[in-house]
C-alpha cells in the first residue's frame, strides 16, 4: 500500500494570532486593558489610528508589536498571512521578517473588510483568527476556520473548532 502525505494549505492571521497587538496597544494607551473582554478594546481607535498615521508613527508601532508566539510554535509551514491591519502590506512582511516568521505571502485588507475572497483567492484549506466575526463568516462561506484561543472569543463555544496553540491543530495530531 502507497501512502502519501496530503498537504493543507493553512492561512493564519496576524494580530491576536502571531502579534500580541492588545499588549501594544495597552502600552500606548494604558486606559485600555490588555486583556480585552470584547475584540471592540478601544473606542478611540479609530481616531488614534487617524492621530498616529498623521504623526507618522503608526508604522512604527506596527513595526515593534512584540510576538505572541514563536516562530518555532508553528508546526506546520503556512501558506499565508491574511490580516486588516491600517498599515501598508509591506510593514506587515517587515514584521513578519524581523521576528522570524516564514517568508509567505501577505494579504492586507481595509480595516473591517471581510477575509472570505481574500481565502478563496488564496487558496487556503483552512485558516486560523481570533475574531469571532471572522470565524463566523469564514466558515459560513465553506473555509474551515479555527478560533485561536483569546480574552475576547472565550464566551463563545465553537466546540472543537477552538484551538490554544497552532500545536492544537486536529490535523497535527
């Protein structure tokens, strides 16, 4: 018997996932909890996104958000980044490069634009987020979607389709 070895292609976010965005921005702004209950952590966001790009300091912000996890936490190679992050694709593949994540592709999308037909063009088999909207929508749309585990999704029970580690994968098992 011939065995052969299937290959997913598996998509990750970014912030929640591999960057521990609440952390940074909890630094920056301390009024804002570092452990969010709700994925909405700051009202204001959107004015100090406005405030930071026009200091011209938001890049750097997204340049020095500290790893979640290590790049050697990931057991398996991704196929790529899909991530809604106010910044240019380019910071993000600096960010990734800089902290030793694998070289793939980034997909950059508008803040609250949906992940769906940036999935389906990719290609992926499955993909990884912390918001639960996306995870919501993304399966809905036939991507098998993984919550990764964070303060803000844990009131949700998406049963066996929450993971803690990318280890946690059914598939690596």
């Amino acid at each position: 018997m011939i065995m052969t070895k299937v290959f997913l292609k598996i998509g990750l976010d970014i912030d929640g996932v591999l960057a521990d965005f609440t952390r940074a921005w909890h630094e920056l702004y301390p009024e804002v909890s570092p452990t969010p209950t709700t994925w909405y952590l700051d009202p204001k966001i959107g004015e100090r996104f406005k405030a930071m790009r026009e200091a011209k300091t938001l890049d750097n912000f997204y340049l020095n958000i500290q790893p979640l996890i290590s790049p050697e936490d990931i057991p398996f190679e991704p196929h790529c980044y899909i991530t809604s992050r106010p910044v240019a694709r380019e910071i993000t593949e600096q960010w990734l490069n800089k902290n030793g994540f694998p070289p793939k592709p980034v997909i950059s999308l508008e803040l609250r634009q949906s992940k769906v037909e940036a999935a389906r063009n990719s290609g992926v088999d499955i993909f990884i987020d912390d918001f639960y909207d996306n995870f919501v929508e993304l399966n809905n749309a036939g991507i098998c979607t993984y919550l990764y585990t964070a303060p803000w999704n844990l009131r949700h029970n998406v049963g066996h389709l929450r993971i803690n580690s990318l280890k946690d994968l059914p598939l690596l098992k």
